[in-house]
C-alpha cells in the first residue's frame, strides 16, 4: 500500500466522504458483531504472520471513534477478516450480501404477514432494466 490508510481515511473525511464500515442504525454503542469480528481479524493476522491489516484497521477505529464519535460496525472488521483470508476484494460485497439475504427475507415476509406496505429507506440509482447479459470474459 503506497498512502498511510489513516492519512487515506483523514483525506475522505477532508473531502466530506463517509468511512465504509462505521455507524449503525440500531446500534448506537459498539456493534456486538464488530466485537467478534475484531477477535477474529487479530486472531486471523497472528496465525498467519500478517497483523498489518488488522493494525490498519484498529488505528483507523480508534480515530473515528475519537474524531467522529462513531463505533465500528460489522462491516469494518470483515473486510480485514476476509483480506487475510486471502479472498479477493471484488468478492466483500457479494459475500456481505449473500449473509444478509436470510434477514431481508424474513423482514419482507414479516411485513407481508402483517399487511404492512414496505417502504425502502434508499432509492435505486443504477442502471434500467432489463438489460443485456454481457459474458464476464467479454466485458
């Protein structure tokens, strides 16, 4: 890595960008899932004589934590988890998604069961569909 991931961070937060991995909706302490994971991507670092990524990673939680008052979430810690891993980057968002399906299905089912009309917090940006299917080698 060429930049210092804390002077990265500091330049995001220069730029009004927000820092992946920090704030929850619900919990407004620490996220009893970032405990484990934080266990976890030490632990992972030390087994594997590769401790940097989780060093990064808790330098930069305790700046956030005291420059803006936020707690890791579990997202933070997984991506360290998953590095050391050796599991490729373009595969964090997958795999971030595919643990949450279980919990998006069960809140739309309990929203149905109950009649309730859902109401998404966010607003779907990409691109119209349908469009056409592009093999992977070809794109």
């Amino acid at each position: 890595m060429n930049v210092d991931p804390l002077e990265f961070v500091k330049g995001m937060l220069a730029e009004k960008k927000k820092i992946p991995g920090f704030g929850h909706r619900v919990y407004h302490t620490e996220d009893p899932r970032a405990t484990h994971l934080r266990q976890m991507s030490r632990d992972l670092g030390r087994s594997s004589n590769d401790p940097k990524w989780f060093d990064y990673s808790q330098k930069i939680e305790t700046f956030i934590k005291t420059d803006k008052k936020l707690n890791a979430n579990v997202d933070f810690y997984s991506a360290s988890t998953y590095h050391v891993l050796g599991i490729e980057v373009d595969l964090f968002t997958p795999i971030f998604a595919v643990s949450r399906v279980s919990g998006w299905t069960a809140h739309v089912i309990e929203q149905l069961d109950d009649n309730r009309l859902i109401r998404p917090r966010a607003d779907y940006i990409g691109p119209v569909y349908p469009q056409k299917y592009v093999a992977i080698e070809k794109r």
